[in-house]
C-alpha cells in the first residue's frame, strides 16, 4: 500500500510505502527568515510530515541538504545540531544548487523507516 501526505498540485510532502517514507523537497514556509530561520521551519516540516507516516526524525536513513549560497552551511548546522538527536544521525549530503525561488536558502530531502 502506498500513502500519499501533503498532496499538492504536482507532488506529495512524502510517500510512504515498503516500509520507507520519501520525502519531497522541504522549503520554508517563511522565505523572509534567515538560513538558520529556514532550516529550522523546514526541520518543524519534516517532523509534522514523519508524524504523520506513523515515525519520527530517529527514523530518518539519509538527508540532503540542498543551499543556495554553500557559506550558509554554518547557519543550517546550528538549526540541524538542536534538532537532531545525536543518537540517531542519518547519512547527510550537503550541496548547493540554485532553488526555484531565490528567497529560498535551504531544501530539504530525506528517507525514513515506516513503521513495520
């Protein structure tokens, strides 16, 4: 069975299915926050959206960070070293790449266990 969450026009927030969740690119709904400000809306998204397949960022196999501007790396770790419990780290990737909209610093993409 697969499960569709956060359904817009052309994507689904995540899909869950074969025991995995996939989740979409993750930006903030505030574009006006700073890196740091961003990363921390998004990181609130992935939480409301892994709650909602039944599982929680401990779940979480391998993210991608995706920045506009790679100097902002500083700013994104702090946001992701208060979220994330140190006993449970994913595989990460950290590029940059330009995001469709230029307010936006950060994207968020990740993988997680469903619950069995």
């Amino acid at each position: 069975m697969i499960t569709r969450m956060a359904e817009e026009q052309r994507l689904s927030g995540a899909v869950a299915g074969g025991g995995l969740v996939w989740l979409a690119g993750q930006v903030a709904d505030d574009a006006s926050l700073d890196a740091e400000g961003q990363t921390a809306d998004i990181l609130a998204q992935i939480d409301a959206l892994l709650a909602e397949a039944g599982t929680d960022k401990r779940a979480l196999l391998s993210v991608t960070v995706v920045l506009a501007d790679i100097r902002d790396a500083p700013a994104m770790n702090r946001a992701w070293d208060a979220w994330m419990d140190p006993a449970a780290k994913p595989a990460r990737m950290t590029i940059q790449a330009a995001l469709v909209d230029p307010r936006w610093k950060v994207e968020i993409t990740g993988v997680a266990l469903a619950p069995g």
